[in-house]
C-alpha cells in the first residue's frame, strides 16, 4: 500500500503564567488529555509531562521533548491566562502546524473562582496578539475556550486541517508538458507553490515517452493489466489495452519513486492531449484514476493548482477525490422529470455537471466501463483514444473547491457544499448531476467574476469547514476565499435590482 498522506501526531502543551497556581494548569491538561482519550483514543495526541510552559526554559524543554516524542502538531492549551512571550515563542520555534485553545472556568473543580480561576479567556487575546506581532500562523478555532471535552473536540477538528498544512511542507508535484493548446486557463504561475512550500518539478512529455518505452516488457506488467481486469469486471469493454495502461502505470510509479528526492509526498499534473494519444497509442484516464484512488493524485491537463487542489482535498477528507469540468447545464426535461420536486427545493440553475473524460476512480462510480474517448475519437482513430473510465458518479454529499493562483501570483480559492444527485446523466464520460444551493449565483459571482478555470476538485462529503481554515492557515486572505452565498446574501458584485 502506498502511504502518500501524513499521520498526524498532536503535542499538547499546556501554558501557565507564573502568578497564577501551576497545578491549575497541570489538573486541567490532565483533563483535556483523559477526555480526548476517552472519546477519541491516545493514538494521535501526545501529553507533554516534562513541564508546564511558564518561561522561555520551560518552552525550549517542551519544545525538545514533543520533537523527541515525534509529534509533527502542536496544541498550546491555556490552563490559565498563559505567558504570552514563551507561549508565542513555543509557536514560532515549532516547525509545523499549530493551534491554540484554552479553559473554561469551572466552580465545581480545582478551588472554584477565588484560588481556581485562571482567566485564560483573556490570555487568549494576549495570546493571538503576540501571534500577529510575531507574524506567526497558528489556528484558533471558531470559540477556543471550553471545558476539557469541549477543548478533545477542537483539537480532534484541528487534526485534518494540521495534516493538510503539513503535507503540503513535504509535497513534490511532478509534471509533464506544457499546457494544451488553448488552455491557458490551467497556467498559472508557480511562485505560490514555493510560498506553500511546495517543491515542483517540471518535466517534458518527452521524459514521459522516453520512460515509458523503457518500461516495454517489464515483468510486472500482466500482473497490473490482471488487476485492472479484476477491478473493471464486466466494464472491461477494451482488453487490448489493458498492457500498455499497466506500462504506463508502471512508468508513474516508478518515476514517482525515482523523483520524489527528500519529499514525503506526490502528486503529478499529467499530459493527456493532444499528442499524447498518437504517441502513447491509447488515453491515460483510468490509469490516472487508480493512482488517485491509491492516493496520488493525478490531474488532467497538466493542471498544476487542480493537482494541488486535489492533493488537499485527498489528505482532509482522508478519502479519493476527482477533478471535473464544472461542465453542462442540465437539460429542462431532465430537470422536469427527474429533479423538481423531488430532491429538495433545487430549481435548475442550482443544478450542473460536473464531467471528465474517465479519470474518477472506479470507487467513485455507480457503474464503470472502460471505453475510448468520445471527443477525441471525433477527430482520430477509436483505438489510440481507449483507456478512459466511464460511468455515472455516486450519488451522495460533496464539496466542490478549487485553489488557485492568479496571473499577477496571488493566492485565491472557493468552496461550495452540495451533493451529486441519484439521477442518470444520460451522457458519457465520468459525470455526475450536482447540485449546489445558489449554484447560479455562485457560478456567476465566484467563478466568473473571480477568473477560476473550468477544473474543480471534488471530495466526497461535506469538508467546507476544514478546507476553509486550511486555506485561511495557507495565508488566502478571507475575502479570497469564495462560497455559495444564501439566498438574501447579496455578493458585492450582484446587481441589486436582480
């Protein structure tokens, strides 16, 4: 199995300002420790025992002891009001995703509110201020003091948010080629993925080539082609193919492994036209789909912030994703027939689809043949276009996300909450009726109005809070960051005479 997602381990140490009683804040990280055990297991967190953090010598102890103890998080828990220089220093000097949180007061427990009370919501001000003067990230969630279940809980909502701003500190995405021809909507510049601390490296399709004919005859290849015979089944509707997709397939992983250098992580912004068929002799869809639903995503189109996108969504959702064209309206008499009335209040310009040639994993599909690509078949030969995946995408939750950087290189995304509906497309390719509240309004006043390319990233559920704070934590600026606005939230670029 290939592990292309961080696991994450939190460090939690507690702070505690000198004047007021140190076992205040020992008995309430004891507290915190005992309920996130208790509700979630011990397997990701890791209690620092070695001190309470009171001064700058406390804070390079604890800093030693959770890197010793492998913690790649850290949690700074205010037991009471809390140092606000050795906390802030704490942060700085920990190289990796951190968050800070703090205790409610409680009569019942630890001396009451004469000798208990530790004041630790007005150390989180002092405390993110000291954040800012420092110029450091660190997340707070949305209301960060509470008891010590409530505190389990905010730190269990950190895990998926500090994993995803961790890979991408260890990320390499490959590429292959130049944009295609008339896609200048997928170029975008790079100097962000080295803000992120995103290596890159670019490649020609030459390399490609010139690495796949090198595979030729490898003796692993009837197995990979056994396998994906196994997963298509019935839908093996192209066999022919099958060894030269094994081939290919082969060729990433292997140039995966060769590349990677001293990143933990991959994901790869592949070529698929317009030579690449005529050259290659079949189309890279689903070879692209089973590296995503092992973890690696790939994109279509040499899409290097789709890649990203998809790398994101992958690690917060600890799930498959795909990337789609945001792509055709849906008909009136399918809407009529199969969508009013019957799958919520949705009227049609909430509703789209989303579509890709065949590059959504078999996992992520009702049903799946492998065929050859319609639109390129138009104008070449059916048997250089097989090796696309198609089928109906899974009905259910989704959130559709995209981040991206623009022409003068700054750093914008949106995020949109909705589901794929059980209605059949009718269509080709791997596609999927969605729906998404206010789509129409979005549509015009997030995408259009923002300049987003066609390419969105899917994951499968609703993750509109977590990628909101990774993109917040990545440093988008707020007002960056698109959603579908509720009905009666007008956008500032709507006309209000709509």
């Amino acid at each position: 199995m290939i592990n292309n997602k961080p696991k994450i381990k939190i460090g939690i140490v507690a702070v505690s300002r000198d004047c007021f009683p140190e076992s205040l804040a020992v008995n309430r990280r004891k507290a915190l420790v005992a309920a996130y055990t208790k509700k979630y297991g011990a397997d990701d967190i890791y209690e620092c025992p070695i001190c309470i953090v009171e001064s700058e010598i406390h804070m390079v102890q604890a800093l030693e002891d959770i890197k010793k103890n492998g913690c790649n998080a850290l949690c700074v828990y205010l037991g009471n009001f809390g140092p606000e220089i050795a906390e802030t220093l704490l942060a700085k000097h920990f190289e990796g995703p951190k968050m800070f949180c703090a205790a409610a007061e409680e009569t019942s427990k630890n001396g009451g509110l004469i000798q208990g009370r530790g004041d630790a919501y007005c150390g989180m001000l002092n405390a993110s201020y000291n954040l800012k003067l420092r110029n450091i990230k660190a997340y707070i969630p949305e209301y960060p003091v509470g008891t010590a279940e409530q505190c389990a809980d905010m730190i269990k909502e950190f895990a998926p948010i500090a994993k995803a701003v961790y890979a991408l500190n260890h990320l390499k995405i490959i590429s292959f080629g130049p944009r295609p021809l008339n896609f200048l909507a997928c170029n975008a510049p790079i100097k962000q993925l080295y803000n992120l601390g995103v290596e890159i490296e670019e490649n020609s399709e030459l390399d490609l080539f010139e690495s796949f004919n090198k595979h030729a005859g490898d003796a692993r290849i009837k197995d990979v082609a056994a396998d994906m015979a196994k997963e298509l089944g019935a839908g093996n509707k192209k066999p022919e193919v099958l060894e030269k997709l094994a081939q290919y397939e082969l060729t990433l992983l292997d140039w995966v492994e060769a590349h990677r250098g001293y990143r933990e992580f991959v994901a790869i912004a592949g070529k698929c036209w317009p030579a690449f068929q005529t050259q290659f002799g079949f189309v890279p869809c689903y070879v692209n789909s089973r590296l995503t639903n092992m973890g690696i995503p790939v994109s279509c189109e040499v899409d290097i912030y789709g890649c990203l996108s998809e790398f994101i969504g992958t690690v917060v959702s600890d799930d498959t994703v795909t990337l789609l064209d945001i792509n055709n309206t849906v008909p009136q008499d399918i809407y009529d027939e199969d969508i009013k009335g019957k799958h919520g209040k949705y009227t049609i310009q909430d509703t789209f689809m989303g579509f890709h040639c065949g590059n959504t994993a078999s996992s992520k599909l009702s049903f799946c043949e492998m065929k050859y690509q319609l639109i390129m078949a138009r104008a070449l030969p059916i048997e250089v276009t097989n090796g696309t995946l198609e089928g109906d995408i899974v009905p259910g939750d989704i959130t559709f996300f995209r981040l991206q950087s623009t022409a003068d290189a700054q750093l914008r995304a949106y995020i949109a909450q909705g589901e794929v509906l059980p209605v059949a497309t009718r269509s080709f390719g791997g596609i999927g009726i969605f729906a998404i509240p206010e789509m129409g309004r979005f549509y015009r006043h997030v995408l259009i109005e923002k300049n987003f390319p066609h390419h969105g990233a899917v994951a499968f559920g609703h993750f509109g809070k977590e990628l909101y704070e990774v993109f917040k934590y990545i440093g988008v600026p707020v007002d960056e960051i698109g959603y579908n606005q509720p009905a009666g939230v007008r956008y500032p670029t709507e006309n209000p005479w709509r």
